[in-house]
C-alpha cells in the first residue's frame, strides 16, 4: 500500500526536476548570451556596417547584417503570407470540402514543416545554379519564404478552425458570398491568431541560417537592389566566431544578443498584439 | 451582382493554385535533389555510397558511412537526452500543474522553441564546449578534441528537441478523456497510477510519434550541431569523440570545389538522404496523430 505512495513521490521529484531542467536549459542559454555579449555591445555595432578587414579585427559594425536580416525576414515573410492566407482560406470547408486535396495538403505541409533548412538550402542553390543566379537577397527572400510557408500556413489554419459555424452562417444567410465571409467575417474574429502566425514565421525566418548560406551569401555593405548578396546576423554570428580573432569573436557574442533581442521582442509583441485584438472579438 | 461572383471566383481559384504549389513544392525539391544526385548514384554502388568510410573527392571515393553515423550518434544521443526530461515535463504540466503555472510555462516553452540555432550554437561553445574540456572529461580521464564532439552536440540538440516533445505529448495527454481518468481514480489507484496504467497506456501512440517529430527535427539541425561537434570523418566509438553529420558537411563543403567531379553530386545526395529519412518519420508520426485527432486510437 504505502509503497505506490512512495512511487508517485519518486516520480513526482523526477518530473519536478525535469520542468526546472527545462527552464534551467533557457535560462542558461539566455544568461550565458547576455552575460558574455552585452559587455562587448558598442552603439558602433549597430550603427556602423563592416568596414574593409571587418573579419581580421578592424573597425565597423554589423548593421549591414542587422538591416540584411531585416530585408530577408521580411521578404521571406510577405511572400509567405500571400501564399500561407491563400492556403489557409482554401482549406476551409466552404472552398476544399474536406475534400481528398485538403488532406495531401496538410500532409506536404506537415512533411514541408520537418524539412531541414539546409535541404532548402542546398535545393535554393542547385536552382539558381540551374538559372544562372549568384548568392541574393531574392534568392534568400525565396528560400525563406518556403521555410516560413508550413509554419505560417498551420498556424493559420488551426486559427480559421476556431471561428465559430454560426457567424460564418449568418453572414451566408444575408447572402454574402464565400469571399465576403471569409474577408469581412471570418478574417476579423481570427485577425490575432492570423497575426501571430505571421510573427512566428517571420521569428523563424529571421533566426535561420542554414537555408541562407548559400542562396542569399555575405557581404559588408547593405544590399540596394535583389540581385545584391545580402549579410544577415545568424550568418554573421557563425562567422565571426569561426575567425581566429578574439575580438571578432567577441563581436560574435554581442551580434547573439541582438539576434536574441529581436527574437524576444517578436515573442512579446506576438503576446501583447493578440491580447489587444482579441476585444474584438465575438465570443 | 455579377462582379461579386466573378470576384468570388477568381478568388477562389487562386487560393486553389496556391494549396496546389504547397502540395507541389515537396516534390519539386526532391525531384530536384534526385535529378542533380543522379550522376553519383548510376557512379558509385550504393552499398559503397552507405557503408564504404573511405571520404575523399578528389580521388573520387565517397563513403557517406561515418556522416551516417556521426548524424545517427549525435541525433540518438539528443534523444536519450530529451525524451525522459520532455516526457516528464509534460506529464507534470498537464497532470498535477496548476493552471498558473502552466500559464507561466507555455510561453517560456515556446520562447525555447523560437530561439535560433546559432544562438544554441554560439552557447555550446561558450557553456558547454568548455565545461566537457575542464571538467567533465578530466574528471572522467577521458581524452576530447578541446570539448568539441557527440556529447557537446547531443546536449545543445536535446535542449533544442524538447519544446517540440514537450508541446506535442501536452496535446496528446490532453485528448486522453477525463473521463477514463476519473474511472481509475474511482477505484482507488493513486494519480500516479492512474497515469501509468491509464493515460500513457491511452497515449502511448501519440508520445511515440511525439519522439518521432523531435527526433526526425534533431536528424536535420545543422548550424547548432556543427558549431560544436567537431567535425571529424571517422566513424565515433564513444559520446567522447568528434563526429561529421551529415548536415555537418553538406553546410561545410557545399558551394565550394565544385570543379571536382561528382562532388557537388555527392553532397546533393546527402541533401536527398536527410530528406527521404526526414519525410518517412513525418508521415509515419503524422498519421498516427490524425488517427488519434478523428479518435481511432
């Protein structure tokens, strides 16, 4: 008898020491960035782009990776939405039918969602290889937006999910059409989970590296047009800390910290931004 | 009238060709990878392709055998790692957490989720690189590469993999019905019974193809791995030793000494291996978790 309460007292303390694992493990990754990053972050770094010899320990900073980074995210993200949306309003059952289509799609998505980032990559590279095409933001921007497409797309969906039968079927019943449903309906009462989707995506594009090794490239200055090679701050942390130079290294920790920075800050206004829209909401 | 039915129209086939592209693009890089990986695969057998450990281009001798392994170690290790720490996690939340803390805890696990591999990375060789060189290894007498190897990598990829177990079990754990747990509570058995004997029983499929998804996104994980693992062609024989991913390689060498034949070809192939592995341990987790959505399991 008693020794069934000794067991879950075990496994209690066992799943309580995993939980601060869990916690402790991003604590630990968090800390350690700041710790060893902020005392190395210098206002040049953010304002400054690389100057010549940036890599051998001369002067400059990484705003051509911060505003590279930028670029490519962003791109990368509008260019998923205008396929994710579509996706996501498709497979509602108004327009798919729960048909056969919807079911390969969520599984090529999910397939899509488990495909390492250096498969796009190295596909990336082979087809603009085949084009022609050298290292550029339009190449990175293209790669990440098929990165950001599963992501966003799931999301999106499990969202449209939520919105209740019956407001769709009133809005059918004054007689809209499915597209007046879906733009004026059903899109304001998911507006925040259609947000924060996008948000997520753009997160997970802004933080990878690998797709972008080889299709959007390196470089110091800040790209002026698509066809240019791009810099962005993962690549430029991974390079910075592959150079002989402790003080390139240490330019490598501060980079990590403004990578860390953005990365929080989408998280927080992911958090803030679906609070603030859910009022709108019809419960 | 008339304009709004055309607009609904024209919508809507756009939305279809986009759900038709999503549904293409899977095949697109994988007849991509297959076509460029082809010259390869008709010039080398592919038992010396997979098992041969001998790795080196420029004699034209492409043994992928210690990249397998390497990855195998690295991923397997992670897993060993991340599977009893997530498992345990999530039970706690979704069983005996108040909801307070489980508040606390979902956005902190989604933060672990949405940190970049290079930053996992950069911290292995900053935290965990270190200690393994200072003091682990001398404690245990063991010999390493400075602290870089399959431990190093196995500890920075775990951390990454357990958000992905962690949400994934809480789900299933979720769908178990409240119902089946009060039946057991009922008849006497302890919370802790009624999990062992009740819950996991019931969610067992689930918790499988949990560990499948986080095993198959550690086999693909490349910048975090190969900033801390060594990058050494030799087949590992301990947790101790460098090891090569496939990954590993394909970022390493990809893009440079194309003029070498069938080099370029080779790492394609690579590519292709990470990506039919990738895609057969999806499917194969996917469908027991829609068996378990429509209530089969």
């Amino acid at each position: 008898m008693e020794l069934r309460r000794v067991e879950e007292s075990v496994f209690r303390v066992l799943m309580i020491l995993s939980l601060l694992i869990v916690v402790g493990s991003l604590l630990a990754v968090i800390g350690t960035i700041l710790w060893k990053g902020l005392p190395v972050l210098s206002i040049d770094m953010i304002t400054k782009t690389a100057e010549g010899g940036y890599f051998l320990g001369k002067g400059g900073g990484i705003l051509n990776a911060i505003v590279g980074s930028l670029y490519l995210a962003a791109g990368g993200t509008v260019l998923a939405f205008f396929l994710s949306i579509g996706i996501a309003f498709y497979l509602q059952k108004e327009y798919s039918g729960g048909t056969k289509l919807s079911n390969l799609t969520r599984l090529s998505l999910d397939i899509l969602w488990g495909t390492p980032s250096i498969v796009y990559g190295a596909f990336g590279f082979t087809v603009m290889m085949y084009f022609h095409m050298r290292a550029s933001l339009l190449g990175g921007i293209i790669i990440l937006a098929f990165l950001e497409l599963p992501i966003m797309t799931r999301a999106m969906e499990e969202v449209l999910k939520t919105v209740p039968r019956e407001l769709k079927e009133v809005s059918y019943s004054l007689g809209a059409t499915r597209l007046e449903t879906t733009l004026r309906v059903v899109s304001k009462q998911a507006l925040p989970g259609l947000m924060t989707g996008v948000l997520i995506a753009f997160g997970r594009g802004i933080g990878d590296a690998a797709s972008i090794l080889f299709t959007a490239g390196y470089t110091d200055r800040i790209p002026t047009s698509l066809f240019d090679a791009t810099a962005s701050l993962p690549l430029a942390i991974f390079f910075q800390l592959g150079t002989p130079s402790p003080q390139v290294q240490q330019k490598a920790y501060a980079s990590a910290v403004i990578l860390l920075v953005i990365v929080l800050a989408i998280s927080i206004t992911t958090r803030f931004l679906s609070r603030k829209y859910t009022k709108y909401i019809i419960k | 009238m008339n304009l709004r039915r055309l607009k609904d129209n024209i919508s809507s086939r756009l939305m279809l060709a986009a759900t038709v592209f999503a549904c293409l693009l899977f095949f697109f890089v994988l007849i991509g990878l297959y076509s460029r990986a082809s010259p390869i695969l008709s010039a080398v057998p592919i038992t010396d392709l997979l098992f041969s450990s001998e790795w080196g281009p420029t004699d034209g001798k492409f043994g992928f055998f210690p990249f397998i392994m390497g990855t195998l170690w690295v991923t397997g290790l992670a897993t060993i790692i991340a599977v009893p720490i997530s498992l345990l996690s999530s039970i706690y939340l979704s069983e005996y957490a108040g909801n307070h803390l489980r508040n606390i805890m979902k956005p902190l696990i989604d933060l672990l989720a949405g940190i970049p591999s290079v930053v996992y990375g950069l911290w292995g060789v900053l935290a965990v690189v270190p200690f393994i060189k200072d003091t682990l290894a001398p404690a245990l007498g063991v010999e390493t590469v400075g602290g870089y190897g399959i431990l190093a990598g196995g500890i920075v990829l775990a951390i990454m993999v357990f958000p992905i177990i962690i949400s994934i079990t809480g789900e299933v754990l979720r769908s178990v019905s409240q119902e089946l747990r009060e039946v057991s509570l009922s008849l006497g058995a302890t919370k802790w019974q009624t999990i062992k004997h009740v819950v996991l029983r019931k969610a067992r499929p689930g918790i499988f193809a949990a560990i499948i998804l986080g095993f198959s996104r550690a086999f693909g994980e490349t910048m975090a791995v190969l900033m801390v693992v060594g990058n050494v062609a030799k087949v590992p024989s301990s947790i101790f030793d460098p090891a090569y991913p496939l990954p590993a390689l394909i970022a390493n060498t990809f893009g440079e000494m194309m003029s070498i034949p069938l080099y370029e070809s080779a790492i394609l192939l690579a590519a292709l291996m990470l990506l039919v592995v990738v895609m057969i341990f999806n499917i194969l987790a996917r469908m027991v978790l829609i068996k378990i959505e429509r209530g089969v399991v």
